[in-house]
C-alpha cells in the first residue's frame, strides 16, 4: 500500500483515499456473498459415494494403526518420539532467536517446496514457522502411514493416497491467513484481489452448477474450429455415436491404406490439433496418409442406455466401415487413444473372432488392456467409488463430465486444484490463455451403461485379459488379437501406467508387437512434435521379462518417437496412390472441420 507523498497533507489525502477503495471493496465483497450463497444452492444433490472414498479406508487404517501399535509398540514411540524432538527443535530455535531481539527465521535446512515460493516463507519469522511446522507434521504423517503394516497393498496404496490429499488439503499455502503472497496483494490493491478472487470463485460456481471445479484456462481466450482444432478436413459421416472428419490432403500422393484415429471419449479428439506446431493430425497427413478421425458425441441422458458394445458396433466398426467406402480400400490401419485403445482392443479381438481382417495394423497411446495393477488410478476403482458412479448413472442416466475431470485433477491436486485455486481465489488473477488447459476444461459426459459395464469388467473384473470378456454376442480375449501392434506408454503417466501397458501388450495373440516408451506424461509424452525435441523415448524389441528387465536393457533415443513409428506404419500402408479428396458422391460434406459435435452443448 503505497503511502508516499511531497507533504503530509497530501499523504493524509492518499491514505483517505486508500481506505475509501479498501471500504468500497469490502462492501462488494458482502454483496458477492449474497451472490456466492445463491450459486451454491444451484448444486444438484449427487451421490454420497462420488465425494470422498468409503468410510472402510479410515477404518482399516485405524485399525491397522491400533493393531500395530499392539503388536510393536517401540515402532509407534518412536515415530512420536521423532516428531515431538523436531517440533521441539523447531519451536526453541525460534524462541531463541525472538528472545534475543532477533526478528528472523532460524535456519531451514529441509527440501525446497515449490509451493512455498514467496520469499517471506523462508525470511519472515512467522509465516516460516508455519511452514516448517506444516512439513514437519507432514512428514510424520506421511511416515506413519507408509509404515503401516496389516493392510493388503491396494488398501495401503488408498490409505497413503488419500493421507497425503488431506495433508495438501491443509497446507498453510491454501489459507489466506496463512499465505504471505495473498495477504499482501490484498493490502496492495487494498482489498481488490480478494474481490477479484470472490468473483473468479462464484463464476466457477455457477459454470458448474453449484459445484466447485477450478477454471484451469481463459474460457474466452480460445474458439475451437479458429484458435484449435484448425487442420484442414471434411465431415463426411455422421451417425449418434460420432462424426467422421477426413483431412485434406498435403501431398500430391498419399499411402493406400488409410489411417483412422480413434481418441477417447472422456475428452475431445483436438488435443491432437491444438495447433499447428503441436498438431499430430497435421503432421500425419503431412507424411502422406490419408487420415480420419473419430470425433465423438457428448452424450446427455438420452444416452443412458447406450452401452460399450454400441461404442463398438456403432463407433469402432461403423467408422472402419464407412473409411473403407469412402477410400474403396479392404483394409485400414487404427489408432486408439487411452479408453479408445482399450476398446480397440476388444474390437480387434471381436473382429478376430469373427473372422473380419478389415485392420491391417493397430496403433495404441497410452492404452491399458491389462487392469490387474491399475496405477495411480487403481484408488478410484473400488466399490465404493464404483457403486457410487452406479447409483449417480441409474439416477440421471449419465455421469457428468464435472466428475472425471474431478478425479482426473486430484491426481495432481497441487498442480490441477490447489495451486490454480490460489491463483484465481486468493490472487484474484485471470486463469491463464493455455491451450492443453483449454482443452483439459473442456470433458464430456459418459453414458450410464457404458460407464459402468467398462469399470465392472475392463477394470475391476479384468475380463478382457482374464478372457472372460462378454461383448457382442462374443466372449474376448487379449489373445483373440492377431494384427501387428504397436504401443506407446509414457513413463509419467498418471493414468495408464507404462508397466501396465506393456502386461497388456504381452498377452496379445499378435505375432508382431512393438513396444515404446516416451518421456513424460499421459498427453505430452504423445504430443511430442519432432521439431521441438524435448522428449525422448525407449525402445527394446525384447517382450518376454518383466517390465522392470524390459526398461533395464532398453535404448534411449533422443526425440519424439513419431517418426519411428511413421516409419514402421508406411510399411504396413501399401504403395502411393494419388491424394484423395475428402469424402464421395455417396459421402457428401456434411460439414467443415472439426464438425458439428466437438462444439454441441449436450443438453442438461
């Protein structure tokens, strides 16, 4: 709060002022209240069992923690024991320091924390104390949990998830009496970040209809079809289930056989064409294939009965189908993405079973068929969550798109709530124009059925692997797959762990699998552009040993791996024809790209 001034006179008019805004500001801050309490009530009632895990989770760790401190006493001391000794530390060496009129932070020897950025948490001998009071409490937490014995490894791996949520939920970062960063731009606009922030906050309110899920980017900053989503293409199909976008051309010949992507739809296809430098779908038919890709609806509750056999026989073999005609080709080569690679799997394995060799090869990002060790994820796939999920679809016919955009978030709290939340909240700023965020914001819904059929037998039950999968009047099995295969993981990725891919991997029925794993995460290590060489990506031709054996004898590459694949896919696309003009006279245009239903609003 700037007070300076050529006379006091004038710097008593300043301050007059200052306090002027600071009132006015508080008074906007009441009438926002009044605002607030209106958008909460908007919040639709859902059920119980989609907010916080089953009480179980507490109750076997409580009981883990009572059994163990029984049977090992001295283990249980000793972690209290360590705890009291650096709280102890911690508060003497302050105390010292004020005693001797010295109004600064003792020495903080721990990891730094990017959450604790601000220079005043390591200077300031208060909001110091705070912070090392947090991480020492933290860490004794976060001990006691991990050394808990008693529990099966899903349940440990639950109790430690959901122990470290509460302990971010409770960082003195997310804490406006707690936070030096948010207290003094408060008293710097005098009062107007907080105005700011109490705005941003009922926005999102009222985006989400009372529930409260973060604007991670500048909703206004970006219009698919202008900013994203921009390659050249041609909708040439349309049914319920999905439009079929054909893209243009940008070689005077192209391979014969024809590529079609499949992306999952819990989200839109543009992350593949966020923009031109980053496009995949630009860079795939800039190496001379004709591409199709998959652009699926957002499902309302007129949905609710559409199950994942539809997605098969509506989606995965309509599209191969109409591709077909449209070429005039017998075979096509496919890509599925992340849930879309897990049912095309299934497919392949349908298709397989019914003697149909319309795929002649099969592409898979980030893709788990094998759900024995889930990852990260596997804390969302108990039944408590599950039956949860099951009551919300049987209610209202199809799960909001709000939820997995939720659960998808809290993964990486820090990064996707709490660290955004402070920004937009606390700091009253703009979400930022970023285009991923853009696109993470912007999810779908999933139909009732569907939903839970592919949680009950894809990832609970694991039946496609276990060979007990029941789709389409067949039963399936990884093994029914006799296509060659190739398959990225990523090594970061939070949502289809690479070691579970490569288990799924190992156990189709395919005489060729490639196997690749690329730097980083479930999106950046797919979009991965060769131009900006960031991350680079493992190969090893040998399938038969662990996950662990296979990393061991890997070779690393520098680079994306997309040319390396485009290498190994040009071989199984047949000789060059000349470029094809999107869709026939039997598949009029019905729409520029990115179409009709990538931008459709579902209706409530």
């Amino acid at each position: 709060m700037t007070t300076e001034s050529d006379d006091a006179g004038g710097q008593t008019v300043l301050m007059g002022e200052q306090l002027d805004k600071l009132n006015a500001n508080i008074a906007k801050m009441e009438t926002l209240s009044q605002r607030l309490v209106a958008a909460l009530a908007k919040r639709d009632s859902h059920d119980f069992g989609l907010q916080a895990p089953g009480t179980d989770v507490y109750m076997k760790a409580a009981a883990a923690y009572v059994a163990e401190m029984m049977a090992n006493p001295a283990k249980i001391v000793e972690h209290q024991v360590k705890y009291w000794g650096k709280t102890l530390t911690h508060m003497v060496e302050a105390q010292q320091l004020l005693a001797q009129g010295n109004l600064s932070a003792p020495a903080d020897p721990g990891p730094s924390d990017r959450r604790f950025k601000d220079p005043l948490w390591d200077t300031h001998p208060y909001f110091n104390f705070v912070k090392q009071q947090y991480l020492i409490s933290a860490e004794a937490i976060e001990s006691a949990v991990k050394d808990l014995e008693g529990l099966s490894g899903n349940d440990k791996r639950r109790v430690e998830f959901f122990a470290h949520q509460i302990v971010d939920l409770f960082s003195p970062t997310n804490f406006l009496n707690t936070n030096p960063e948010a207290l003094r731009r408060a008293v710097e606009t005098e009062g107007e970040s907080l105005v700011q922030g109490l705005e941003n906050l009922i926005s999102d309110l009222e985006r989400n209809q009372g529930d409260l899920l973060v604007t991670l980017s500048d909703p206004e900053a970006f219009k698919v079809g202008s900013d994203l989503a921009t390659s050249e293409g041609k909708v040439v199909f349309r049914n319920r289930m999905f439009e079929l976008i054909q893209y243009t051309p940008k070689t005077e010949q192209v391979h014969r056989t024809p590529l079609v992507i499949f992306p999952p739809w819990i989200n839109k296809f543009y992350i593949l064409d966020l923009k031109p430098q980053n496009s995949l779908i630009k860079w795939i038919v800039e190496q001379g294939y004709t591409l199709f890709v998959v652009s699926w609806v957002n499902p309302d509750a007129s949905y609710a009965e559409v199950t994942l056999d539809t997605y098969v026989e509506e989606g995965f073999l309509a599209a191969i189908e109409q591709v077909k005609q449209v070429t005039g080709e017998k075979q096509v080569n496919a890509i599925g993405y992340c849930i879309a690679g897990t049912t095309l799997a299934a497919t392949l394995a349908l298709m397989g079973k019914r003697g149909d060799k319309s795929v002649r090869s099969a592409t898979f990002f980030t893709a788990l068929t094998d759900f024995e060790d889930p990852g990260e994820m596997g804390v969302f796939l108990e039944d408590d969550f599950v039956n949860g999920i099951e009551r919300e679809v049987d209610e209202k016919g199809y799960l909001h798109s709000f939820f997995m955009s939720r659960t998808f978030s809290y993964l990486r709290a820090n990064d996707l709530v709490y660290g955004p939340a402070i920004r937009s909240y606390m700091l009253g700023q703009r979400p930022p124009a970023f285009d991923l965020l853009h696109w993470n914001g912007d999810s779908t819904n999933l139909p009732g059925r569907m939903v839970v059929q592919y949680l009950r037998d894809l990832c609970q039950d694991n039946r496609l692997a276990g060979g007990t999968l029941e789709l389409c009047g067949e039963t399936l099995s990884l093994k029914d797959i006799k296509v060659p295969v190739y398959s990225i993981a990523c090594e970061t990725d939070h949502i289809a762990a690479w070691k579970g891919v490569y288990a799924g991997l190992r156990q189709f029925g395919s005489r060729e699998k490639t196997f690749v794993v690329s730097e980083s995460g479930h999106i950046a290590g797919i979009v991965n552009p060769p131009t900006k060489q960031k991350y680079g990506h493992y190969t090893n031709d040998d399938l038969k040993g662990t996950p662990e054996e296979w990393m061991e004898g890997a070779t690393f590459h520098q680079g994306s791996w997309w040319p390396r694949w485009s290498e190994w896919l040009s071989r199984r696309s047949g000789a060059k024809t000349e470029a094809r003009v999107p869709g026939d006279s039997a598949h009029p245009v019905l729409a520029d790209a990115p179409g009709t239903y990538v931008v459709a609003k579902p209706n409530a």
